[in-house]
C-alpha cells in the first residue's frame, strides 16, 4: 500500500466511513477509492482534490 492510499485509509477509517461512502462523498464510482487503497489504481489531480474535499483534509495532507 503506498503512503498516499494509507492516508486515505486512515482518515477514511477515523471518519468511520467505508470506502463506498467516500466515493459517495467525492463524486467517485463505487469501488474506486477502494482500488486505491489497494494500489490497483492511479490518482489523477482531480481524483485526488476530490478525495481531500471529501475527506475535509487538503491534498498536501494527503500527499506529504
């Protein structure tokens, strides 16, 4: 897992809040941060702003 997908797993998981419920919030398909998390996907700069506003973090959160 890399260190980008472990932030996302530990902000997600200290929201409570599934995988799905983040796509939800982001405007993401189901399943997607899911594959990140899992390292089976890329992040885009627009996925990734997506993410930190939907995580309510800044993407220099989840990217230091």
């Amino acid at each position: 897992m890399s260190d980008l997908a472990k932030r996302i797993s530990l902000i997600r998981k200290k929201k409570g809040w599934s995988c799905s419920e983040v796509d939800r919030r982001a405007g993401l398909s189901i399943g997607h941060t899911a594959r990140i998390e899992a390292g089976g996907s890329n992040v885009t700069g627009v996925t990734l702003t997506k993410l930190a506003d939907a995580l309510g973090v800044t993407v220099s959160v989840l990217v230091k």
